[in-house]
C-alpha cells in the first residue's frame, strides 16, 4: 500500500511539473513579475493624475494596483521640466488598515521589502475611495497650499 500511495504521489507530481504552463521548471529564470504579467494583466485598480513638483513643476503619474493587492506598477513622468523623462517601477506591495482617524482607510506602501528611502506611501481614504493621496516619506499628507498629491481612479474590476 505505501508503494502505491508513492507511486501515485509521484504520478501526480511529474504530471504537475510536466503539463502546468507556469510551472518552477518551466518559467525559464522569470521573475515573480513577469509569471504575474502573463497570468493576468488586469490591475484590481488603476489611479491617474499630475501632482505637484518643487523641482520639475508636475509629474503625470500612474499607480496600478494588481487585484491580489500584491504587486504595483507605477508610471512618472516629469512633465514640467526642460528633460522630460518617463520612469515605470513595479515591485511588492504591501497594504495597512488605517489612517490617522480613519480607521478603515487603505494604505498602500510600495516596495516595502526594500529600504525606506525607495518605499512611497499613498492612502485611500474612506470618505473618497475614487482617489488615493501620495503622502511624505513620514506618511503624511503633502495636500497643502492648493498643491496636489490625488490620484483619481480611472479603472478598476471592483468598487471600493
């Protein structure tokens, strides 16, 4: 009988590896990223705008977030300066319950595997789940003499 159960065992685990498309012997040094683009490419939420910017004036910017709240992909462009130049991050992202006295706002942190230095906070509050709020290294909010930091939702499989 403990022959059969391994010889079954074993059965199912060469047909796993052998016929799965994204299996770990098959994904040729792929990125945990790249598996997650193939696999799906619709983001659970996508947010857009141009904030502000002591240096360059404005940059146009979009924060897609993957539908497992896992992963990110955030698009900048500087806009108001003499180079204009396009930069596309994606990595982990991480979530948080609660904002200051919104206790069932949405924090999002992206790259927080990562030193804190490369890490940017944004918040979507309670009271507007059609934006999110780029917040300060110290999370806190940068909205503040006319200037903005909101991003708007422009697509989204779901309603917050």
């Amino acid at each position: 009988m403990r022959f059969f159960n391994l010889l079954l065992f074993s059965t199912l685990l060469t047909t796993y590896f052998t016929n799965c498309k994204e299996s770990p012997l098959q994904n040729n040094g792929a990125s945990f990223f790249d598996i997650y683009d193939r696999r799906d490419s619709t983001w659970a939420d996508v947010y857009t705008g141009k904030i502000y910017c002591k240096d360059c004036g404005e940059i146009a910017m979009t924060l897609k977030i993957s539908s497992d709240f896992q992963a990110y992909e955030l698009s900048e462009e500087y806009t108001g300066s003499r180079q204009q130049k396009q930069t596309i991050r994606t990595g982990k992202l991480n979530t948080e319950r609660g904002y200051g006295k919104d206790r069932n706002a949405t924090l999002f942190i992206t790259d927080y595997d990562k030193p804190a230095s490369e890490q940017k906070y944004f918040v979507r509050l309670t009271k507007k789940p059609e934006e999110v709020i780029m917040l300060s290294k110290a999370r806190k909010n940068l909205q503040k003499e006319g200037r903005n930091y909101t991003l708007k939702k422009v697509a989204g499989k779901r309603k917050s």
